[in-house]
C-alpha cells in the first residue's frame, strides 16, 4: 500500500495495481470524474512529490499540463507516497455502485440516429442515481459503452437513456440494428460526478449538445423535486444540434427556464439562434461569477465553452462536464 496525501489534507493508501481515482473513491474520498479512460480529463490532479506511472496514454491533458506536472487520476497508479493537488467532493456520499441485470422495456427513434431505450429492472432491484450520473451497458461478450441517465429516479425504477449512432460503432450496431425489446442486458453504475451541487440562488447554466440532453433532463427532473431554498435564481438549457430534426425533446414549463435550442446548420425557416451553445451563451452576457455551469456533449463544444467561459471570467470551480468521449476500452 501506498500513502496519498491530497492539497486539502485528505489521507488514505493506494495498492499498487489500482487507480489514484479508484484508492480515493475506495476510502470515501471523492474526486471529480468521469470517463475513466483517460480521456476527457476531468479526474486532473497535479503531483507535488513521489512517483506514479500512467496506465493509459493520457488523451485528457494538454502538453501544457502535462509539463506543468498534471496526471489524470483515472489513469494513474502509485509507485510510492504521493503528495497530490486535487479537489474533492467534500462530506457528499455518492450511491452504491451495482453490477445488475436489466431488460430492454421499450426502444423508440426520436430522429435519424438517436434511440431512445427504457431499461427494466428485476422487481427487487433498483438503482439509487444522482440525477445527471451515467451507467455502462454491458452487452453481449462483455461488449461495454456509458450512457448517461436521461431521468431523475422514478417510482417504476425504469432507466431511459438516449443513443446516438457512431458510424461502424460496435455497441451502435447493437442499438440501431439488432436490439428488441424484452433483450436481456446488464448494466453497472452509477458512475460520475456530473451532478448539481452549490446551485442554491445561481444563475444555473445547463449546455448539451446532441444526447448530452440526457442528462440535462435528469437533472431537471431532479430540480423539480428541491425545495425552494436551494433552488437556483434562474435555469437556461442551451441544446445544440445541426439541423432542425436533431431537436428531438422539449423542455417542460419550469419556474424561471429560459429554454434556448441552438442550430449550426439551419435552414433559412429556422428562426431560432444560430451557431455554437457556447458562443451563444456568452451572447447572452451572462453574470459570470453567479453563474455555473453543467456542460454536456461532444468533446469540443466542452473544451471550447471551458476555455472561452474562463477566460470571460467564469470562477473554474463553477464549470462542471461530461463528455461523451468513445467509451471502448484501450
Ligand atoms: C461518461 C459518458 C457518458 C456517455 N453518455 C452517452 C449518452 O448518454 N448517449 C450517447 O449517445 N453516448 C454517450 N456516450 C458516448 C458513448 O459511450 C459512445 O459514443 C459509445 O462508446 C459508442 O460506442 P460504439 O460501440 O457504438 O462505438 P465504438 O465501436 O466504441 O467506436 C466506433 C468508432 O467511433 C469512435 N467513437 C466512439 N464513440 C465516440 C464518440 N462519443 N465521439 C466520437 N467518436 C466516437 C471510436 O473512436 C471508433 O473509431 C457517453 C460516453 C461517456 C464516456
Ligand atoms: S480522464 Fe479521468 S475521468 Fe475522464
């Protein structure tokens, strides 16, 4: 076993074969993650002293970081003590995560290539979730993707999720062309950070793109349900696609949502905003230091509303993602 220490004076010991993420999480101390493959760089901590050895090539990180001493936990193993710069979660207590079998209960298209799956669980199952975490889907031959869950808890335990097909994707060639219902699948989870936490009197910012409405519409069915008191001051869902038929869900009536879809390939009928949620966003000149962020979706629309919200000023403790990076394992 190896001591890590973190910046905030968090202590606790890493076997030699597991993740700095994995001990940390095993001892009750939560860091911010969410691909797990060294991919989308949320699990980013820096190494003040001792050596560790990445398993997977870290995608996630910059040169810039790279030389500036920052490892992905996600990926990262201890050869020693470790003394770590990295935030945690503080006292939250995230659900138990369950390996369990499910079956596919209804699977409808809601456009050209996204599916929308209703997983059923075995009556004395269920799956407490944090509105806003993912699951991965486990197929046939172990076959192993992440989807976000598109709904806060219901009463029926039913999981839905939104699929897009990835051109020759392996999974998506299951979805797309081979599932049916009553399909025996498992699944295991809940996994991430991407939840709210601090919104109480905020100017709440939720940006997807593409299926990253998912979980966008499970965090505000989760909204629904809190009480006044840590309610944000307002809520603006920025959804982006490329053409109109992409806009596959309608936000609710809420209390204090503004609902803005965004298209960057739109016909001349459309008269809706124009271009890149993010750049949208900053149109709209928001309160920066009052506001946070929940960014969902592609990759680059993450990188560049990250980038371009703190250089206008955005606190970057106050911009939350979850990208939806592949999820085959490397
Ligand atoms: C935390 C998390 C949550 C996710 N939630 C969702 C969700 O709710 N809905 C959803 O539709 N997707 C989601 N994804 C993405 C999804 O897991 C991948 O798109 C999926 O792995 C594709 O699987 P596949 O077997 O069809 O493609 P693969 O066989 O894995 O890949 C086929 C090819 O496409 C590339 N590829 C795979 N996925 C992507 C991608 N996302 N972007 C760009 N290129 C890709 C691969 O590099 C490969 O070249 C999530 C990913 C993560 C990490
Ligand atoms: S890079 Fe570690 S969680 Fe994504």
């Amino acid at each position: 076993m190896h001591p890590i220490s973190t910046s905030n004076g968090r202590r606790y010991e890493a076997r030699p074969d597991e993740s700095l993420l994995d001990a940390a999480m095993r001892h009750g101390v939560i860091l911010d993650y969410s691909c797990r493959t060294g991919r989308c760089g949320t699990c980013k901590g820096r190494v003040i002293a001792g050596d560790t050895i990445s398993t997977h090539d870290e995608l996630g990180l910059s040169a810039a970081e790279r030389r500036q001493g920052y490892i992905l936990t996600c990926v990262r193993q201890a050869c020693g003590p470790v003394e770590l710069e990295v935030d945690d979660l503080g006292d939250i207590v995230l659900p138990e995560v369950k390996t369990l079998p499910c079956r596919i209960q209804t699977l409808e298209r809601l456009s050209q290539d996204v599916v929308r799956v209703v997983l059923r669980l075995p009556p004395t199952s269920g799956l407490d979730a944090l509105p806003g975490q993912y699951i991965d889907v486990i197929g046939a031959e172990g076959l192993r993707r992440s989807y976000s869950i598109a709904n806060a808890p219901r009463a029926d335990k039913q999981i839905e999720l939104h699929i897009r097909e990835v051109p020759d994707g392996v999974m998506s060639h299951y979805w797309f062309q081979r599932a049916k219902v009553n399909d025996l699948l498992r699944l295991h989870g809940p996994l991430g950070t991407f939840f709210l936490r601090d919104q109480a009197g905020k100017d709440l910012v939720l940006l997807a793109t593409g299926t990253g409405i998912a979980p966008v519409k499970a965090i505000l069915e989760g909204l629904v349900r809190l009480a006044d008191e840590v309610q944000p001051r307002s809520i603006t869902i920025y959804w982006g696609g490329r053409h109109r038929d992409d806009l596959y869900w309608q936000a609710p009536d809420f209390p204090r949502l503004r609902f803005v879809p965004v298209l960057s390939r739109a016909d001349d009928a459309w008269h809706g905003a124009r271009g890149h949620v993010q750049n949208v966003l900053l149109g709209d000149k928001p309160d920066l230091p009052s506001t946070l962020v929940y960014a969902c979706g592609s990759d680059a629309m993450i990188h560049s509303a990250q980038s371009q919200l703190r250089a206008a000023g955005l606190p970057e403790r106050q911009f939350h993602s979850d990208a939806f990076v592949c999820s085959a394992a490397t």
